[in-house]
C-alpha cells in the first residue's frame, strides 16, 4: 500500500510545471499596501532521508497589486515532506506536524503539505 502512496505521490511532482516559479503557488499572504508574497514549488524529488517522501524547493516572490514583480528571492529554501502518517513538514532540520483534516489556509507548510500530498492526478 506504502508503495502504491509513494508511486501516485512522485507522478503527481513530475506534473509540477516546468517554470514552476510563476505557475505553482502553493501559499500565498497579503502584504502591506494591496501587495502579495507567493511560495512556489521550483522542484521536487524523491526525498533523501528516508523518513520522508518527498524533498522539494521553494522560492519567495512579492509582486504589487498589479501582478509586477517586487522582489525575487534568489536563494532556493529546502524542505521534506512526509505524506503518510505522522504527516510531516521538516523546514531545517525542524520537523512539523501537520492535521491532514485541516483545509487550506492554515499556514504556509500546511499548504505546502497539501500542495504535494494531495495533489489532483490526471
């Protein structure tokens, strides 16, 4: 069952679109004077500890009220992922519970753990 999880999990990240740092927002939060800081999905992989699935990239983008990009954050953020139970957001070398009851809108690394985990496979 685990392996079937796993296979259905590491399809949908090969899904991620290629310029993932415009067209996977994962979290987005509302900034001062109508702006927007996203996190996007730049990359996933199988992960590298194997107390995780997957480990994946993220950068951070503030763009105006208008869509313009603000500022671009050049440096790329690490984080692992465990899909199954406990369900884990590790950022760090901290790890994070995550209720997977909850929906969307919870904090950035619950989006990010719906954002990988529960992805919708075509």
């Amino acid at each position: 069952m685990r392996q079937n999880f796993f296979t259905a999990i590491m399809f949908s990240c090969l899904l991620l679109p290629a310029n993932a740092s415009e067209n996977h927002i994962f979290y987005t939060a509302s900034a001062e004077g109508f702006q927007t800081v996203n996190l996007n999905l730049l990359s996933s992989e199988v992960a590298r500890d194997s107390d995780f699935d997957v480990d994946v990239v993220i950068s951070v983008v503030q763009k105006d009220s208008t869509g313009n990009s603000l500022y671009v954050d050049r440096s790329r953020h690490s984080a692992s992922i465990r899909c199954g139970v406990p369900a884990l957001v590790k950022v760090s070398e901290r790890n994070y519970n995550i209720n997977s009851m909850l929906s969307a809108g919870i904090d950035w690394k619950h989006d990010l753990w719906l954002a990988v985990c529960m992805s919708p496979m075509s």
